[in-house]
C-alpha cells in the first residue's frame, strides 16, 4: 500500500511559519510523538516515537503529514523508518477518514489541534482504533459498518412518506450527516466488531430510513430491536463524541415511538 501524504503545499507552508515560531503569539513546542504501528494483520503492533519542534497551532493531520514529508523519515533514536500510512481525504471534518484515538480518546486527527490536547508530559500517542482490524499502521478496515448495514436491508428503496414526516425534516437532515467515521462504535461500551450489536450508527440509520420509506417501518422495527435497542445500555458516549454532533438520543426516542 502506498504511503499516504496529504496537504503537501500545507506542510511547507508549516514548515515556513515553524521557522519563525518564535516572532509568532504561539511559542515552539517540542513533544514526543508515540504512535502504535502494525505492518500488516499477521505481524505484532510495536510503538515507534518521533520527535518534534514547531507550532501548536496545527492539526494532527498536519503533525503526521510533518513527520512523513522528508525523503528520510527519522525517528527518534536517529534511524530511517518507514513513512507512516493513515488515511485522509477532506482534512476539513467532512469525510470521517483520518478517524484514530489520540491520547487515547477517538477523534479524527484533521479536526484535532495539538494546543487542544493536554500533554503533562509533552507526548502524545496516536494509535489506530481498536475495535477494528488494523490494515497498516494507523489504517483500520471499518467495512463491518456498511457490510452490517447490507445484511439487514438498511437501505431506503422506494420513497414513501409517512404521517409525519413534515414534522421530522430537521432531524433526518441531522443524522443524514452521518461519516461512518466509527468514532461512535469505538467508545461504545456494548460494541464489539463481529457480534449482534451494530451501534448508535445503526440506530440513526434504522431512524433515517423508516422516515423516508414507511413501508419498511414494521421490518425495520424487528431488526433494530435485535441489533441495537436490547443491548444498548445508553451510556451515551456515542452522542460526546460524534464530530457532526448527531443527537442520537432523539433519534432512539423517536425509534421507539413508532
């Protein structure tokens, strides 16, 4: 697989403001980058740390764009190593990509700021999420969502309107915001990838699809309580962390009034 760079022109334009760091309001930071890397499925994960200088004022995104964009990539005990791959395609917060957990929270890393994070000890770890299998380094394979989503015929077909849909258009416009980032399924205490119990994500997406189709409504209704209402324990992690700010408890409330 290839290595993935994004925002080239953006990293050098990084590179020029980090120079003259110290003429600018933001000072220099230096921190120890320690990301979880795999090489494929069957190898073991193993911690490789790199470090860095620059502003705080740029994204995770753009922090591993930073470390990739030499022709050598170092690491912190001075040996060459490999470009780390991840995935990208917005960098603006709008297509769910560059999902990971940083400091062990599940974010994505173009809408994560290093002046956000708290650093005691001037580190941050960037790992890839857990709940799904690592194709390389910090790329995930997340087709379980849309292969869940297949097999119970979550899908709209036909156009049907129900009795009060005119009520309801804000809220479908909402969840219709939806990346698939999985950010939800990775805090999510109840999920694990492979069993019965398919999220928040499923709730929003049984919720859209009976609203706009509602002669699937009673068949929807059998499969959402099989794969989400019984085991859903409402910890509500899902709503804190959705970077659209979904309001997946609406959406459950009006689920279990139809």
């Amino acid at each position: 697989m290839e290595p993935t760079l994004c925002n080239m022109t953006g990293i050098e334009n990084m590179k020029t403001e980090n120079s003259t760091a110290s003429t600018m309001t933001h000072p220099t930071v230096r921190l120890k980058i320690k990301i979880l890397r795999q090489q494929s499925q069957p190898e073991k994960p193993y911690w490789e740390n790199f470090d860095y200088e620059g502003s705080n004022e740029i994204t995770v995104a753009s922090l591993l764009d930073f470390i990739n964009f030499n022709d050598d990539i170092i690491n912190d005990k001075g040996e060459k190593t490999t470009r780390i791959n991840w995935e990208c395609s917005c960098l603006q917060g709008m297509c769910g990509s560059c999902a990971m957990v940083i400091n062990e929270k599940p974010a994505l890393a173009c809408e994560t700021f290093l002046k956000d994070l708290k650093n005691p000890k001037n580190e941050i770890t960037i790992c890839p999420l857990k709940k799904f299998p690592v194709i390389k380094d910090l790329i995930v394979d997340r087709s379980s969502i849309y292969e869940n989503l297949k097999k119970s015929n979550i899908f709209i077909g036909e156009y049907k309107k129900g009795k009060n849909e005119n009520d309801d258009f804000r809220h479908q416009y909402d969840v219709s915001k939806c990346l698939k980032c999985a950010l939800c399924l990775e805090v999510c205490p109840n999920y694990t990838s492979g069993n019965s119990f398919f999220g928040s994500l499923f709730a929003n997406e049984c919720y859209l699809v009976s609203s706009r189709n509602n002669e699937k409504l009673s068949e929807i209704k059998k499969i959402y309580k099989e794969h989400f209402e019984k085991s859903c324990s409402k910890s509500l992690a899902c709503v804190d962390v959705c970077p659209m700010k979904i309001p997946t408890l609406a959406s459950i409330a009006k689920m279990n009034k139809k």
